[in-house]
C-alpha cells in the first residue's frame, strides 16, 4: 500500500526531491523516425494531399447551407490527416506502407464527390467503417474504427449491442497503419448482431489522459450515428488494451455493461517493480499514482460483471493477479480465465468461453439504477457512480468511499468516508420510491428528510456535510473550492479544451525566457507525437472572450512576457515578480527558478490556468505503466537544471492546494 504523509513530511521532502536523480538508458522515440519515401512516390502522395485538401476546403464553403453533410466533413479529413501528417512529421515507417497512404487518398477523394453529390454511401455501410470525429480538446480531427453488423438497417427501430475494444501497444501505430488496419481486420471478437468500436486513442497511452477522453468522443458520436443500447455497451481489450479495459471499468463502472480485460496491466509500481528494478519517484508522484491505479478503484466493480482473461505463462497475468486481489478485500471473486500454458495471446479454448460469459451477461443489460452503490475514489476527476455523485471531498488524495443502500420504497442509507458533499440523483421513471411521500436519508448514522419523488419518477437530493453534521443542501458554494473538472492536478487542463498562450513581451530574467521558449516548443511538439493533434497556440495579445470562456489557458512565460498572465498574477497563490517567487513563507530567486501551477482562472473560475507547463510525463515510456503525473497541483523548477525525455529537471518543491485551493 501507497504510504500516505502529513503535509510536513510533503514540504520536507519536495524541497530535497531531484527528479532527474537518474540517468535512464536512452529512450526509443515514439513513433520512429519514418524512411526516406522514393522521389516519385514523394511527390504522387503530396501531390494526393494538396488535391484532397483543396476539395475539403471547397466541401466547407460550398456546404454551409447543409449542415447534415458538412456534420459529415470530418469522415473525408481522416484520409487528408492521415497522409498529410506521415509526410510533414516523417512518419511512413516502412515501404509497405506507402501503398496504403496512396490507397487512403483516393478513398478520401471517393468521400469527397460522394458528399458533394449528397450521398454519402458509407454512413449506412455495413463491415468494416472509417469514421472521424473533430475534438473538444484541440480542434483535431481523429478517427475512429466500427464493425458495422449485417444486420444493421437505418431508420429501423431496433437497437444494437455495442463493445469497445481497446488496442494493444504499437510505437508504429500511425494514422496510416491505424486506418490501413481498421479497413482490413475486424479484430478476435465480433459478436453477432453487435457494433463493434474500435478507438484510436490518440495513439498509445493505454486510453489515458487525452486518449481517455477519445474513448468518450468516439463513442458519442457512435450514438450520434448509430442505434446503440446504452445499457448494452461493454469494454474489452488485450495487451496494453486489457490495461486500457481495466482503468475505463473501473473509473467509469456505472457506464457499462460487461468488461473483458485481457492481460496488460491494473497499476503502475508493482507492474514496473519500482523499488527494486528503480529507484522509487517522489512522494507525490506516488500519491499522484492513485488517478489511474485500477487497484484503487476495485470496490466500484461491485455491480460491474467482468471476465478477467489471462495467458498462464504471460507475464502480464500480474494485472489479473493483482486484480483479484484488491477484489479480494471488497468481497468479490475475480471471474479470471486463464489459457493453459499459454503466453501473450489468447488460448483458442478461451475465447468461446469468454465468449459465452460476456454475451450472457451483456443479453442482460447494464441496470442503470441498482439498489446498492459501492463507490471509491481520491480525486473528483471520478466522482460517479450511477445515482451517486461525490461533489467534494474532505481532502484530495485519500481515499473517498461511498456505500448508499435504497432500503424500501422511502428510505435511502449511505455510509460514507472522506466526503464532503454528494448528490442522489435517479432519472425519469426510475425512481423506486413512493410518490407523495417524504423520503429518508440516513447517511453515516444522521437522519435527514430529503424531498419525494417527482411525478415524473425521477428523485433528487443534495447533501453537504459541515463538520461532522450533513445537512440538505439547496445551493452552490459560494467560494472557491475543488470540484469536477476543477481539482488539479497539472495533467487535468488538458482533459478539457485547452489554448497555449504565447507571450509577446520581453521575460524579466532572459535565462528563464530561453527555459520557456523550449519547453512550450517541446510541450508543442510532444502533444502532436504523443497525442496526435495539433495544439492550439495563440499569442497573448490575441486571446479573446470566447479563448477565456471555453478553454483553458496555458500561459507560457512571466508576468513581464505574458500579458494574460500579468491580469492575473496578483491573483495566484503564489507570487512571482522579477526578483523572486514566494510560496507560502519560502522564497526562491526568479534568476534561477520557475513556477508551475494548475489552478481556477482568476477571470473565469470554471476554466483553468497553467503555468509554463503541458501534460506532465514526457517521451520516455517505454512501458504506459509510466505515463501517469509526474506533477502535482504546483511545483518550483530550478532552470539551470538540463530536462531530460524522463524528468523536467529539478524539482525543488512541489506540492497540492487544499480543498479551497489554498497553499497548505
């Protein structure tokens, strides 16, 4: 277990903690830099992109008037993407892949004059479909696979199963491959009747951070198009998609159906054998590892059926093994199909019998409003659970339970721990309690009188707790305070729309100026690597209204240079001028060092502020065990320290805000 420290052992330990305390073995970039593509061939591809660029833009303009087709725009830009970035980043990896971006051109041409024309044959194909959605995070365009059953018909009333399925870890998986992938294999599992969605994830994070959110796009745009059975959706993957499968079940329990992990892995230490292959991280970067710990989070698979697979010589079965475990304690036996004597792959016995596990249990379907919730977390990034939603927490990090019991037709028990506040909320026509009659809340020994049901059979109730006392509570705080989508850390600007401000102005110390030119470059370049967008960047003097208003705002250099930041700065917890930085009762010369923090943005508290840093884990992932915060809600760098592919350099103090996002 995650050894949790007081405040005062935090402080003493960030202020000694070196980051780049090792020196790792040098990295393997991800993806690898692509061959030199034949002179000939050069020129047919960019010759490709330039016409199917030129017609999507032409699409855009001419199509204004339609918007149902120009919905549709984004299922040609996949095909321009695709090629278009393999050629400007250097990525055609090998030869063969060179027929396969010539091919994706002219399927991207056939969308265009079959979209100009008005009919867009693929959106009632059946098989193998390519589609593409455009992102809240960065504007991009990203693609997503389907199996569309033969069975499916549009406009009929029926609705379909539908499974997602997370893809093992491949450093070569570029759009091209990717794309050239989803249009020639259906995959291991294609149940009859189902869609099957295969996303892209942005790459290979085992569908975390920004891959996370690609689960969610994707699918919603699935639904958007497609007659899908929310409560028949379940997740599946192997590999590194089994790792995928084990967080998203876990995090997001209520939303699913059935789960299928297959090997991967549930955590980050024991997988990678901190402690004994490595050094342990910092204090923080330990607590930090409770965000993506499946093992966490185990109690929240209490209504969620899953069938564990692994191969019995797999090293990977470790993630099943641990698994259990954490089950173990919350009462639960791990359902766990092992393949005999088998290593990273799926024994051929073992598929109909998974097979027939989950298609039972996805025939039953998700129920949306269970009797008993049980729910963990430490962070309100995971706040739900179906009825249940944690609004605060008494303090971030540890660990929050919840356990609420619909007892009869008036009466509702909760147990809780490390909760601030909490709503019950059941939908429409699914509220078992009696109409027109009170109902009571017994939550951790206190009785409270809670509103009836509505007459539309829907309930809803918030609770706040004070002290020790709860009470029903009728409004929003009224002061600042960690919540969801606003409670850090560092990484958690970057699961929402995000802008990348610039400053124009000259730095108040021109060595710190140089360390922010090349980390907001390199924060640049590694989001188009390891994510596989185009971060949007602005100079200060033109961020408007609706930037403040929809985004959050990663301010790069100094109160000096950057012009937003100078509105704000007197605003932030810790103050920064030419000559020093203070935190709290330290201070630390500004020649030498630089402030990182997440926190509310002082003019529009519902959005963020970053300073001087993207996501926080950098090109050094060999395993996606370590793609996890390497930050917490604020940290002090020492610039004259090198950064490195593992570490930012050193860290002299870091540490997280309170509930209120004060200093602590």
């Amino acid at each position: 277990m995650i050894q949790r420290f007081s405040t005062l052992v935090f402080i003493l330990l960030f202020s000694v903690h070196t980051q780049a305390q090792t020196n790792p073995a040098p990295y393997k970039q991800t993806p690898p830099p692509g061959i030199e593509i034949p002179a000939a061939d050069r020129v047919e591809l960019e010759t490709g992109v330039a016409e199917l660029g030129k017609e999507i833009e032409a699409l855009r303009l001419d199509l204004k008037e339609k918007p149902t087709l120009l919905e549709l725009l984004p299922d040609v830009q996949i095909f321009f993407n695709s090629v278009h970035y393999a050629l400007k980043y250097n990525e055609i990896l090998q030869a063969r892949e060179i027929p396969f971006a010539k091919t994706q051109l002219k399927l991207g041409l056939e969308r265009a004059k079959e979209l100009r024309a008005g009919k867009p044959s693929w959106i009632t194909q059946t098989g193998l479909v390519v589609r593409g959605y455009v992102s809240r995070l960065d504007g991009s365009v990203q693609p997503y696979g389907l199996v569309v059953p033969a069975s499916y018909q549009p406009n009929l009333p029926y609705q379909h199963r539908l499974d997602i399925w997370y893809h093992g870890r491949s450093d070569t998986l570029t759009e091209v491959n990717f794309l050239n992938d989803r249009l020639k294999n259906a995959g291991q599992f294609t149940p009859p009747n189902a869609f099957v969605l295969h996303p892209y994830g942005r790459f290979c994070n085992a569908n975390k951070f920004a891959g996370e959110v690609d689960t969610f796009e994707a699918l919603a745009h699935v639904r958007k198009h497609y007659p899908i059975d929310k409560n028949r959706i379940s997740v599946r993957g192997f590999s590194m998609g089994g790792a995928a499968t084990w967080h998203i079940a876990t995090h997001h329990a209520s939303l699913w159906a059935a789960a299928a992990p297959g090997a991967g892995f549930a955590e980050t230490p024991e997988y990678l054998k901190l402690g004994t292959n490595e050094p342990m991280p910092s204090a923080y970067e330990q607590t930090l590892w409770h965000l993506y710990n499946a093992t966490d989070y185990a109690a929240n698979l209490f209504n969620l059926p899953i069938v564990a697979y692994s191969g019995e010589i797999d090293k990977q079965k470790q993630a099943a093994d641990v698994m259990a475990r954490e089950l173990k304690k919350e009462g639960i036996d791990l359902t766990h199909i092992i393949g005999p004597n088998t290593e990273h792959k799926y024994h051929p016995d073992s598929i109909p019998e998974i097979n027939r596990r989950i298609d039972s249990i996805v025939a039953q379907g998700r129920n949306p409003v269970p009797h008993r919730v049980k729910f963990a977390t430490y962070t309100l990034r995971y706040n739900q659970a179906f009825w249940v939603t944690v609004d605060a927490l008494d303090k971030h990090w540890n660990r929050a339970t919840v356990e609420a019991t619909i007892k009869d037709a008036t009466t509702v028990e909760i147990k809780t721990n490390n909760v601030a506040a909490l709503t019950l909320d059941i939908p429409s026509g699914l509220s078992p309690f009696a109409i027109g009659q009170k109902t009571a809340v017994m939550i951790d020994g206190q009785n409270l009188a809670a509103p009836a049901a509505f007459s539309d059979h829907s309930w809803r109730v918030q609770l706040q707790k004070q002290g020790k006392t709860w009470a029903v509570k009728t409004d929003a705080p009224a002061t600042l305070q960690k919540q969801h989508g606003l409670q850090g850390p560092i990484d958690d600007a970057f699961f929402g729309s995000f802008v990348m401000v610039k400053p124009t102005g000259k730095p108040a110390v021109e060595s710190a100026g140089v360390w922010v030119k090349s980390e907001m470059e390199y924060a640049i370049k590694i989001w188009r690597s390891q994510f596989r967008g185009e971060a949007q960047v602005k100079n200060d003097s033109a961020i408007t209204p609706a930037d403040i208003a929809n985004s959050n705002l990663i301010l790069w250099g100094d109160p000096s240079s950057n012009k937003i930041l100078a509105q704000i700065a007197d605003k932030l917890p810790i103050k920064w001028t030419a000559e020093s930085i203070q935190v709290g009762n330290q201070t630390y010369s500004s020649s030498k060092h630089i402030p990182i923090l997440i926190f509310p943005n002082p003019l529009n508290p519902k959005r963020y502020v970053v300073l001087n840093s993207g996501f926080t884990f950098r090109e050094d992932n060999a395993s996606n065990a370590r793609q996890t915060p390497k930050l917490p809600d604020w940290a002090i760098v020492d610039i004259t320290s090198t950064p490195s592919p593992r570490s930012i350099g050193r860290v002299v103090n870091a540490g997280f805000f309170g509930e209120r996002w004060e200093l602590q």
